[in-house]
C-alpha cells in the first residue's frame, strides 16, 4: 500500500532562498540576547505575536512579550548565555516559514536546553515571527 500523505514543504521547495534570510532572524536573536538588548530582540516581533515560554507562559501582542524581555534581558546576571541552533525550517506556502531550533542557555549555575517552533511571516521583503512555542529539551536516551 502506498501512503499518500502530503508533505509540509511547499513545491519547489526554497526558490529564493529564504532559508538564509530566515536563519539570520533567528542568529539576531541570539545576538540581541547575549548583548542583553531587548529592542534589538523583540524588533522581528509582528504587533501580534503570540509566545509561549518554556515554563509555559503565554505572551500576547508586541507590548507584553516586549515589556517580558526588557526586564528579564537588562537585569539578567553576568555570565548568562545563549547559543540558537536552527534545526530544520519549511516553506509551507509562499511568504511563510515554521522554523525549529534547539536553544541552549548557559548560566553560572549550569545549563540547559529548550527547543522552539517559530512561525514566521515575509511582509514587504522582510521576515517576522508571528508566533514561538518553546519547550523543555528532555535528556536524550
């Protein structure tokens, strides 16, 4: 029997190339996280994003997941890293992206590990998250 079902990628897969563009988003990231600079980590953020945190809290709209991050990343202790892996992105349709990563955070008192599904939207020629869903890494068997 042969299985019919479809797959995700839109056909034709990356024609222009979006894969870069969108990994770039996701590298800015975490160069806004370790430098501890809220604006530059939220501006990819659409007006109505929607986030859902590792621990589980959900943030609705630009403003709260911006008011999230500007008191967590300009008060964070010293030593707190971050390093974002893009694990597989897919094109399901034109001008939309879903985008899975592996988030490691590295503090003074150990590390751990999340990995995030982020939907991205291309408006105007740029790229912008519309929604992230992180998760605790379980330990690998």
């Amino acid at each position: 029997m042969t299985d019919s079902r479809p797959v995700a990628q839109w056909p034709g897969g990356d024609p222009a190339g979006d894969a870069g563009r969108v990994a770039e988003v996701i590298a800015e990231r975490e160069d806004a996280f370790n430098r501890g600079d809220a604006d530059l980590f939220d501006r990819r953020f659409t007006a109505d994003v929607v986030v859902v945190s590792a621990a589980g809290r959900r943030f609705e709209g630009w403003e709260e997941i911006h008011a999230y991050h500007a008191a967590r990343l300009g008060g964070r202790p010293p030593g707190v890293r971050t390093r974002l892996t893009v694990l597989a992105s897919t094109f399901p349709g034109p001008g939309t992206a879903v985008v899975h990563t592996s988030q490691l955070l590295a503090t003074p008192d150990g590390e751990r590990t999340t990995l995030g599904t982020w939907t991205m939207a291309e408006r105007d020629g740029e790229w912008w998250i519309c929604s992230l869903q992180q998760t605790a890494a379980a330990p690998r068997e």
